[in-house]
C-alpha cells in the first residue's frame, strides 16, 4: 500500500464524519464494491452496493434514518494490501428517536487513488435486534 492510498482512506474517514458525502464519494471509484456482513433485504441501510450511484442511494438512505451523531476513527491499519479500521457510531433514528452505538470495522482497496473495494462489518445480531425493536416502536406508536 502506498502513501497516497493510505492518505486517502484517512481522508475518507474524515470527510464521511464530517458529512461530506459528495467528497466521500469522488474518493470511489466509479465500480466501487461495498459489501456489509449482513442482509441488505432485511435491512436496508447497511446493504451491500456495487457501483458509485448505488453506493450514493445506500448513503443518502442511510442519513434519512438517522441523524448522524458521530463516527469516531479509533484505529486505522496500514497493511501492504488493504487498510483497515475501526470505528464507534451514534446514529439516532430519526423517526423513533432511539441511540444506534455499536463498533464498525472497514477494510479498504484501492487503485489509482481511489476507493475501489469496501468491506463493512457490524455486530449482525446487534443490527438485525435494533432494526426489529425500530419497527416494533414505530408501529406501536404508529408512526409511519
């Protein structure tokens, strides 16, 4: 991995936290993979994307279920290969209201200086038991 690769998967980091989503993504590559551990289906806003503008949908989707309170890089490896990182989120549902704090990890691939391949892990039993608990409180509330 070269410099230029690993300064630019810092300055991805820095300009997802920031909010920067049209920076983030001139950072990617036009067939950009993004793959998450977990089914998209069942929830969307951590599915998988294949592309730029599908990569766009998932984020832009992503912000309008929550306000993002912060996304805080704890760690960043550098290996010959790929990079690596860690990061802790606070995402509040913005139709419930309720916390989303869990620990993120990425894996990034680059050529030509931009972002060519993403893999995203979450706590899947986490994720899959706050979307369900979402749900359950919108309806029972009935709030669409």
């Amino acid at each position: 991995m070269d410099h230029e690769d690993s300064c630019t998967f810092e300055k991805a980091h820095e300009l997802w936290r920031t909010g920067d989503l049209d920076g983030f993504l001139a950072l990617c590559h036009d067939d950009i993979t993004w793959t998450v551990n977990m089914d998209g289906i069942a929830v969307p806003y951590v599915s998988s994307a294949f592309g730029k503008e599908d990569l766009r949908w998932r984020l832009i989707h992503l912000g309008t279920v929550f306000e993002i309170r912060s996304f805080d890089v704890t760690s960043i490896v550098y290996g010959p290969e790929f990079c690596s990182s860690r990061a802790k989120i606070l995402y509040v549902h913005r139709v419930v209201g309720e916390p989303l704090q869990t620990v993120l990890l990425f894996k990034g691939w680059f050529r030509d200086g931009r972002l060519v391949r993403i893999e995203e892990s979450v706590d899947r039993n986490y994720v899959e038991a706050y979307d369900r608990l979402m749900k359950y409180l919108a309806q029972s509330k009935n709030i669409q």
